[in-house]
C-alpha cells in the first residue's frame, strides 16, 4: 500500500515533467523551422498589408456591415484574417466555420434545402452560443452539460447543509436545543441566532436569483381556457435563426462580439443562408437593446454570387489574389521540400511537371508533410519521384488509394492488367512472327527459279484447257504462245474477261482439209490460277521468287529476330512502357477516376508503377528479401515470372524450394541460374534438371537461352552444360531459331569456344554444323585467336573442316597454315588463287591455264592436295572456268594419261581444252585419243591420222570421221598431200579415206586434194553422189569401168568423167555406151567443141536424135549455125518434124534451100506453123516477120519462083503464092 502510494506520486512528478518539457518545446519550435507544417490557418502571414489596411477601413465605416473577402479555395483568405485578428485586436471576434459539414449534398430540392439551411442555422447558432461560458450567458435559455469540479461540489454541498442548519435553528431552535442539550448554551448565543439568520436570508436570496432567471427564460406558448386554446409563442416558425432570434439579440447584448468572421458558407452553394445572415445583421444592428455596430465578415470564394448580387448583398468586397497556383506551386513545392535538409528529394523536372495539377494550399502542405514522413519510414534509397507521386495520387484520389491499400480500385486494376496488356501485345507480334515464318516456308517451298518459268506453267495449263488453240488474241493482235512471256501480253491477258484464240477448223472432211477459224469463249484467269495451285495466286507467287531473288528470306529472318527481341523485350516492360505503348488516353477513356490528367501522367512516366508497394507499406526482411519473397510466391503458385527478374539472395531462396520445382519451367530465372552454376559442385542435380527443361526446345526455353547468353554471367559454363545436354542446340539454332546469319556467328563462335570436342562432334552429327563453318568466308576473322590455336585446329581436324573460301590469309597467318597445312579447305578456284598469291606465284594465267599455273607454282602441298583429288578439282575447278581452256601441252598430256580421271571427266576435259595434241602417239589411251579426234583436239596432220588409223585396225572410224568433217580440220588438211609412200599401209590409209561415205561430201571435197593417186579402178558405187563427182573430178581416169559404174550408180557423172577426155571419148565412141540423155548431156557439155559435137551427131544413131524433142531441138540448133554438111534430106525433114524452133529451121532451110526440089519445099513448109504453112496454099497472102532469117527465106522462095511475089510492110512481108 505504502509503495503504491510512492508509485503513483512519481508517475505523477513524470507527468508533470513531461508537460513542462513539452510546453519548452513549443516555445522553442516557435523560433526553429519546423519539419511539418500545420493546415491551419497562419496567423503571420507576410505581404498582406494591403489587405489589413482594406479591412481596417471597412471597419471604421459606420455604413459598412457585411463585409467580403473573396478568392478561390487556398488564396490565403484564412490566413489573411487570423493574422489581421492577431494584429488588430482591439476588436472582439466571433470565428464561425462551417468546415466540418460534407461538401457533398443531395441534389436540391425544396425539401433538400430547407433541411440544408436549418443544419446551416443550427450549426451557426451552436457555434454563437457555445462559444461562450454559461456564466456568461446566464440567461440563454440554452443549457448545456455544466462540468462541476469536485471541490464545487464539496463546497456547495456544504454551504447547502449550512443553509438548511440554518433554517433548522431559526424554525426549530428549541426542538435542538432539547435535542442537543449539551450544545444549549452555544445554541442560545445571540451571535449564532444573526449569524444563521443572515445565512438564511442570502440562500433565499440566491435562491429568489435563480428563481427570477427561470422565469424569465421559459416561455408562455399556450393558454387553455375552458374549450378554448390561445397559441402565443411562434414555434411554427420554420427558420431557426429567426426562431431563437431573441437569444442572439441576449448574446450579443451580453458580449463585447463586434466582429463576426464566417468562413466556409460558400462550400454548399445556397445563397439563401446568406440572405437570412444579412437580415440577422440588419436585427442586430437595428437592435437598441444591443447599442453597437456588429460587423460580419465573410470568407468567400469569387464565384458565388452571379453578376451584381454580390455587390448588392456586401457592403464591401475584398479580393483576395491566391498565394499559389500552377504557375507557382513548383516553387512552393521546392521550398518546403529544402526544408527537410536531405540531398534525396523529388527532381526539379518531375516538380515542375506535377505541381501544375496542385491548386490547393493546404493540399500542398498536407502533401509535403506526408511525403516527409513516408520518407523517414520508407527509407532514402526509395525514388523520390516516385514516392511524391504515390502521396499526390494519394492526396488527390483518397478513395483510390484506399482501395489500392485493399488489392482494389482503378489503379490497382490497371496495375494488375499489366500481363493481359503484354499478352496483347505478344500475341499481335506472334501473329507478325507467324506470318514472316510462313512467308519463308512459302519462299522455300517455291521451287519455280525465275518469272518465265513460272509463267510457262500458266500459259501451258491454259494450252492444256484448249489443246486446239494455236494463238491467242489480245487487242486484235495475235500473240503466238512463245509472245506471252512479255510483260504487258502476260498481264494483258490476265485483265482478259473474254478470249479469242486461233485454231485449225476442218472445212472438208472428205479431203481432211483445215483452216485457220477464232472462237470466243468466257475466261478468268482465277480458275487458271486454282487449276495451276489453289494456295496460291499468280501475283503471290511471282513475289515468292522476286523474293527468293532479293534475298528476302534473310531480311524476314532478320525481322523475326527484331519480333524475337521486341518480344523479349516487351515481357520484361514495365508498367509505363506498357502504357504508353497502348496509349493512356485510350485506356483512361473508359476509367471514372478524379484527376485524370494527373494519374495519366504518374502512369505514363512511370511515377506510379507496378512497384507501388514499397512505396505504400513496410516489408520486414528476413532470410529472404521482399524480392525473392515474390518470386517464391510464383513459383510455388506455379505462375511465370520475368526471366530478369532481380533476386537478392539465392542462396537462402534455394532453401525454400523443392527439387521437383526445378523441372518446371517456372523456375527459370537468371539470376538463380547464375548462383547454381557459381556453385555447381552443391547443385548439380538441379543443374541438370534446369537444363534438361533448356534442352525441350520450346520457344519460351529457347528465349531463356537467347537471355542468359545476352546478360548471364556464367556464359562459359552455361554453353558448356547447354552442348552437353542438349545435342541438338545448333541444330535448333541453325533451322527453327531463325536467327540471321550474323546471330548464329555469335552462337556458334560460344559453342566452339567453351564446349568440349566431344560435344562439339555430337553437335555436328545432329546438325550442318560442318558445312555451315565450311561455309564461313571470313573464317579466319571469324575465329580471329580469341581461343588456342592448337584447340582450334583440333576442331578443324575432328570435323574435317573443307572450308569454301579462304579469307584473306593476312588476317592470320597462323590459322590459315594450320587450314593449308592440314588440307582443310575445299578445292575451288577462289581458294587455289588465295593460296597462290599468299606464296607470291605467278597467277597471270589462272583463269585460262588453271592446271599449268598450280604445277608451275612452288606449292607442294597444293599441288599434292590437287593430285590426291584430281577428279573432284577437275570438276569444281578447271572444268567450271569458263576461260580455262588453254593449259599447256604436256600439263594437258599428263591430266589426259591419269587413270584416277574418270572417262566422264576426260571427256569433259578434251571438249574444253583448246589446246592441241601435237602427236596422238603421246595419248596412251586408244579411248582418249578416239575423243579428242572426236572434239578435233588433235593438231590436224596426216601422220596423226594415219597413226590412228593404224592403231585401230586400219579402221576409219567414227572419231576419225567426225575429225575429217571438221571444217578446220579438213581445210588445214586439204592443204598437204598425205604421204606418197606405197611402202607401209598408206595406200589402204588413202583407199579407205577415198571409199568412206561417212565423210562430209564438203570435207571430202577438201581432203581429196590431198591424195595424190589417181585411178583407173575403184569400187565408188556406194559413195554419194558428190564424193563421185570429187571422184570424177580429181581421181578417176576414163576407163570403160570407171565409166560404166558412174553410168550405173551416178546420173550425170560418166558424162562429166567424158568430159574430162573429149577427144579420148571421140577416139573410143563406140566403147561408151550412151542414151538419148547422154547425148543431150554431151551437146549441152561445154567441155565439147562444136567441131566434136558435130562428129558426135554424124557418129550417133539417128534414132537416139529423134527420140526426144529435146535432142531433136538441140540438134537443130547446132546445124542452124553450122555451113552445110554432108546430111540427106530425111534428117532435115525429121529435124523439121521434131524441132518446135523457128528460127532454127528456117535457118537450115536456108542453108540446104538450094538442094530442095518443090516437093521438098512443100513438105518441109508444111511441117512448119502457120503462116508458113500457109505458103504452100495457091493464091493465099500470108504475113511473116520481117527478121533477117525471114526476108532471106521470102527471097529464096522468090527466086526458086515458089512464090510470085513479096511486099514488104512497115513491121512484116506480105507472100504473095501464085495463083496456080
């Protein structure tokens, strides 16, 4: 008990310690700057003695009784009174504020209202009458709780008890003092008896006090008279200012108030209330009872009256210009924030941009301080501009933030939608991803190489439709089907609704005879296009191959990895970026939220972000960081997270997960990847299991990849376990990863650089890793020492490295002797001329003498390397120049008598190589030789052939043939004569040349020259026509068998064979046998004179003369121009008979005239046309020419008296026959 008592005496002294300190701490804060600002009102504000003097005025004017200060809502309006009530206290100040009432009302209406301004009035009329004691206002009828001390209550009580003692003692004084006999002798002192009398009379007194005071404060409302009822008070009055109008009117009369300061009025938007407080004033000012001006002094907003009825209701108006504003509440802001003394605080910029949606003093301040206080629980290393702009968006959209607080509300939401906003966004770039994959599949399904091709498969399937078609006509022009290829006829044609084309129409049956006829019919090139593929249309094809062409599949592959790396990219965005990829606008369109404008920045500069709740609440850390926390939350929810997702301490996260986790694929993240592999020795079972899900190929594993080798720390180790377990990872990379070329360099460039040999080879048999490296043409810079040459050239030895170019063998040195040394190069004319001009050769004539350049060079191990492939550098290399065609003869002979050369590739060689083998005796292979006298690739001489020929059996075969119908060959040949030896086999080697029908006649021709030989036998009959007549010309002698084998075998030929001996033929007529034709031949012949043609027709049968008319005629025209011979009359008539010439006859007429008799005439005439028949008519007048021949024969007819007379006519004679 007795420590209680000491305890509660020094919890006591504590209390009253403390109070005292606290009171010398607001003493002392006065003088300091403070770190939080109060919302109230200020009491010093500074620059406002414009104002002060303004409300002075008003005051002093006796006219002056409502008074306005107006400005917008934090304009200062408060401050500016409080102080002017600090500094002007001569006056007594009645503060009303109607703060405490909510700015949101129900919609008005009459009922609405008057509900309104009776809480308006009631709050007024409280805020009058409790601003004062009772004691005070002893007389208002408004009682309220009294607070009564105890030691009030232990005096009253007392000074009661004495008052009721006393009147006891006056009333009942005997009665006590019988009672307290003892006490009698006090009782009866006179002293007590006035002394109790005067107690007795002042608690009447006080009683009669309170007694009046009651009365007077209650009220007479109602009298009852009998059945009549009188209503005196005004209860009915519905206004409760003009209700208790009486007790204002009792108050102000009781206080000193001359100055009423009513603020915040304005905030319900009713003027009414301001109507009734302008009458209250005109009461009270009007009142004799009160005897002094009460002013009220309205804090306003500006807009609260409209037009002139605020001047009419104010006496006078103030205007108050607001302290902030957007324009200035930046450097407001700036100042309070310098205030806090810490070097992390918003930045300027970011200041700058929020302040001009802070409009509000007091709203600034309360922002300031809360963002002073999260700041010292929240920690520093928070961002500041973000942790100012959660207290705006708190401070401005309380009830959101609230809701944010509980999972809740339209910022949450927005946050929360992140994941659906990136979904969007991923499936529109899978969509562009789909389309660039398919776009390849489609490049590379195209198989057609160029545009003509694929047009040719059009046109022909439109021929297949109408296989009757010749043409078509486009335009009235006719297009045959090879004119379609043209690019305006080809798109001509396809514009084509309707077609013409041309096709061969039977017109006679019977005599299967055809024209060319049009037929029109409907077309569309569409249903061609479906015909040819239905996936397919023309247009799209056609961009197939120009793709194809451009390289587009390699453009598309580098837009699949843009998509890849935007994709990536786009999983790990934050919120801001998701946004404003989107658009804020477009998403706030649909959101209620206040202050828009406001949130929309916060959100679309990142201010306010998925990260709010560091900024909103504490996380007490533990083994685990608030980080790693969310991350374990997502994986045991089995929910993704970013693969960059920063995690804090794997080591203890670890802990906290099961080895079963590890094989999904949530677990990916790579900063954990990087400790497991850090500590791999106490991991690798998950190890393995991590990269046993890497190896599954999907595409979200591939990403994961392609992100750890981008940021991961481990690369080496992670490519190393990457080959290993997955043995198709260059594979995967090289096919389905669609990387570009300069991406799979990088991939590849890591696996040759960390991966094991072993691993390496297994990479290669899944995969083109050997022909992809084989085909680096920058291998050397590629590889460029950025790992041991001995590792490298282990690698290139294991995978049989052929590369097919040799880069540049300066950019290192090493490597390519490693590459040349070691053959690991493929044999192609770029590489051979790399190597040689490394080792400073002579390349002058490697394009055009590729083979004679390697062996003159000093390269063994080229050289070796070329020997060792011969028949493959044949193909890739000497037979592809275009231009190497003139190797050295005996560099030639040796390629030529190589057995590793396949026949195909030998004979590839021959037809190739210009130059010529001197001597067919150096080619060891009778096959060889056979071809290059088939290709003419034998230097054209005799010997050369004859040595074949003897080679071959004496045998002229076809490759000799071929050889001999060469056009250069035989020409150069005809210009030397083959040997005239008899001695050997010549005379066969020549016989066979002179018998072989399989020689060009034009070669034969030309090489028949060269045979010396001529002969009087040989057995042509089978050779055509014109090698007999090269025969004839050059080789035959005339001989009787010579003669009748080309009479037998060849028309005309015996006759040209008699012609080359005129007179021998003339000599030995008779051994010859000939025919009419013959005889014909001969006279037209030019080799015979006129003279031996002559003999010729007196030698003839005369029957061989007249058995055609031919004959007959020329005949006739050589005797016309011959003098007379020894011919009888009969072979003149028969000439005349057989002969159709005129002139020919009459010329012979002429010569043998004199030796005709008349009967001789007669008939000869008669054998002639008219009119010359004519003539032997008596008395007839026939006209002939007037030619030389003619007027001769008239004459001779004259004069043997045939005729009578001649007349001759300007153009003809007249005969005149006689008449008898």
């Amino acid at each position: 008990m007795k420590k209680s008592f000491k305890y509660n005496i020094l919890i006591k002294i504590n209390l009253y310690i403390k109070k005292i300190i606290n009171e010398l701490e607001k003493e002392n804060n006065k003088s300091q700057i403070n770190k939080f600002e109060a919302l109230t009102p200020t009491d010093n504000a500074t620059d406002k003695e414009f104002y002060f003097v303004a409300l002075k005025e008003a005051l002093l004017n006796d006219d002056v009784k409502n008074i306005a200060l107006t400005g917008t809502y934090g304009s200062g309006k408060s401050s500016i009174i409080k102080t002017f009530q600090k500094n002007y206290d001569e006056y007594e100040y009645l503060n009303i504020s109607l703060a405490s009432f909510k700015d949101k009302i129900e919609p008005k209406n009459d009922q609405n209202e008057e509900n309104l301004n009776r809480l308006i009035e009631l709050s007024i009329l409280q805020q009058i009458f409790y601003k004062e004691k009772h004691d005070e206002i002893p007389d208002s009828r408004f009682k309220r709780i009294k607070n009564i001390s105890k030691k009030k209550v232990l005096l009253n009580s007392f000074l009661f008890l004495i008052w009721c003692l006393s009147i006891a003692y006056l009333f009942k004084h005997q009665q006590v003092g019988k009672d307290f006999s003892e006490l009698n002798t006090i009782l009866q002192s006179p002293y007590l008896k006035y002394t109790f009398l005067i107690i007795s009379l002042l608690g009447l007194y006080f009683i009669a006090i309170k007694l009046v005071r009651i009365f007077n404060n209650s009220k007479l409302n109602k009298l009852n008279i009998q059945s009549a009822d009188i209503e005196i008070g005004d209860n009915n009055d519905k206004s409760i200012l003009n209700h208790h109008l009486d007790e204002i009117l009792y108050f102000f009369e009781v206080t000193k108030y001359d100055t009423v300061v009513i603020e915040d009025l304005d905030r319900f938007n009713d003027t009414e209330i301001f109507t009734k407080l302008r009458e209250l004033n005109n009461l009270i000012n009007g009142s004799k009872q009160i005897g002094r001006k009460i002013v009220f002094l309205y804090a306003i907003r500006d807009n609260m009256f409209q037009d002139k009825d605020r001047t009419k209701f104010f006496d006078f108006i103030i205007p108050v210009i607001p302290i902030i504003n957007p324009s200035n509440s930046n450097e407001i802001i700036k100042n309070k924030l310098l205030k806090l003394n810490s070097k992390s605080i918003p930045s300027e910029d970011f200041i700058d941009d929020v302040s001009i949606f802070i409009e509000d003093m007091r709203l600034l301040i309360n922002i300031c301080n809360e963002y002073s206080l999260y700041k010292d629980n929240l920690g520093e290393k928070l961002n500041q501009n973000n942790l100012f702009a959660i207290i705006i968006y708190k401070n401005l959209c309380p009830d959101d933030f609230a809701e944010l607080h509980n999972g809740k509300g339209n910022i949450y939401k927005l946050i929360t939608d992140k994941p659906n906003y990136i979904k969007d966004k991923i499936v529109n770039i899978d969509k562009s991803l789909l389309e660039c994959r398919t776009q390849i599949k489609n490049i590379e399904n195209e198989k057609i190489a160029d545009i003509d091709e694929l047009k040719a498969i059009y046109i022909q399937e439109f021929r297949k439709q109408r296989p009757e078609a010749l043409s078509i006509k486009l335009n009235n022009i006719d297009y045959d089907f090879t004119k379609l290829f043209d690019e305006d006829a080809f798109e001509l044609l396809r514009t084509q609704t309707k077609l013409k084309y041309i096709f061969l129409s039977n017109y006679n049956y019977n005599a299967n005879l055809f024209q060319k006829s049009e037929n029109t019919i409907d077309f569309s090139f569409e249903k061609i296009e479906n015909a040819v593929n239905e996936k397919h249309t023309y247009d799209e094809r056609e961009q197939l191959i120009i793709d194809k062409e451009e390289s587009k599949i390699n453009k598309l592959k580098q837009e699949i990895e843009k998509l890849n790396i935007e994709k990536s990219e786009i999983k790990t965005w934050s919120l801001r970026q998701v946004l404003n990829s989107i658009g804020v606008a477009s998403i706030f369109s649909t959101i209620e939220i206040k202050n828009k404008k406001l949130i929309s920045y916060l959100l679309a500069n990142g201010f306010i972000d998925e990260n709010y709740y560091d900024y909103i609440s504490y996380f007490h850390e533990g083994s685990i960081t608030k980080q790693d926390w969310e991350f374990l939350q997502n994986v045991k929810s089995q929910m993704s997270t970013e693969f960059d997702y920063k995690l804090v301490k794997p080591d203890n996260l670890i802990k906290k997960i099961t080895d079963k986790e590890f094989d999904r694929e949530i677990i990916l993240n790579f900063n954990l990847l990087d400790y497991l592999l850090k500590n791999k020795s106490n991991n690798s079972n998950r190890i393995e299991s991590i990269f046993k899900l890497l190896s599954n190929g999907s595409e979200n594993t591939f990403n994961f990849i392609k992100g750890y080798i981008d940021s991961g720390e481990n690369e080496q180790e992670f490519i190393k376990q990457i080959c290993n377990s997955w043995k198709g990872f260059w594979g995967f990379i090289e096919e389905e990863s669609l990387f570009t070329d300069e991406k799979k360099d990088e991939y590849l460039k890591l696996i040759l650089k960390y991966s094991h040999i072993e691993d390496i080879k297994m990479q290669s048999k899944n995969s083109k890793l050997v022909e992809y490296l084989n085909s680096k043409d920058n291998f050397l810079s590629f590889i460029n020492n950025e790992q041991p040459l001995d590792e490298i050239e282990k690698i290139i030895i294991e995978l049989n490295i052929k590369l097919v170019t040799i880069e540049n063998p300066s950019i290192n040195e090493e490597l390519f002797m490693i590459i040349y040394n070691n053959n690991s190069y493929l044999i192609n004319n770029k590489n051979i001329t790399t190597i040689l001009k490394h080792f400073k050769q002579d390349i002058s004539q490697i394009e055009v003498a590729n083979y004679t350049t390697i062996q003159n060079s000093d390269c063994k191990e080229l050289k070796s390397y070329i020997e060792e492939k011969i028949d493959f550098y044949l193909t890739e290399v000497s037979l592809k120049l275009p231009n190497n065609n003139l190797e050295s003869e005996d560099d030639y002979i040796d390629l030529l008598n190589n057995t590793d050369i396949s026949t195909k590739k030998i004979i590839a060689l021959i037809t190739k190589i210009k130059t010529l083998i001197t001597d067919i005796t150096s080619i060891k292979v009778a096959s060889v030789s056979k071809t290059l006298l088939s290709e003419s690739k034998i230097k054209p001489e005799w010997n050369n052939l004859y040595k074949y020929f003897q080679a071959n059996d004496k045998k002229l075969d076809d490759a000799l043939v071929i050889f001999l119908n060469h056009k250069d060959n035989y020409e150069k040949l005809s210009k030397t004569m083959i040997s005239v030896s008899k001695g050997e086999d010549y005379p066969i080697f020549r016989e066979h040349i002179l018998l072989c029908n399989e020689i060009s006649d034009e070669s034969y021709s030309n090489i028949i020259k060269s045979v010396y030989f001529s002969r009087d036998k040989l057995a042509f009959e089978n050779l055509s026509a014109s090698k007999a007549k090269d025969l004839v010309k050059f080789i035959l002698t005339l001989t009787v068998e010579n003669y009748n084998l080309l009479r037998e075998h060849f028309e005309n030929l015996h006759i040209e064979l008699l012609c080359k001996k005129p007179e021998t033929y003339i000599t030995d007529f008779e051994k010859y046998e000939i025919d009419n034709m013959d005889l014909l031949s001969l006279l037209n012949s030019s080799s015979f004179s006129v003279k031996q043609k002559i003999e010729i027709i007196l030698k003839v049968d005369n029957s061989l003369i007249f058995e055609k008319v031919g004959t007959s005629e020329k005949v006739c025209e050589i005797l016309s121009e011959t003098s007379k011979l020894e011919i009888e009359y009969e072979f003149i008539k028969n000439l005349f008979s057989k002969s159709k010439h005129i002139s020919n006859r009459l010329k012979i007429f002429n010569i043998y005239f004199k030796y005709f008799s008349k009967l001789n005439i007669d008939e000869l005439l008669s054998l002639m046309p008219t009119p010359f028949s004519t003539i032997t008519k008596k008395g007839k007048r026939p006209e002939i020419g007037k030619s030389v021949i003619e007027i001769e024969f008239a004459k001779n007819l004259k004069n043997f008296g045939y005729i009578s007379s001649i007349k001759e006519s300007e153009n003809n004679l007249k005969i005149n026959t006689k008449l008898k």
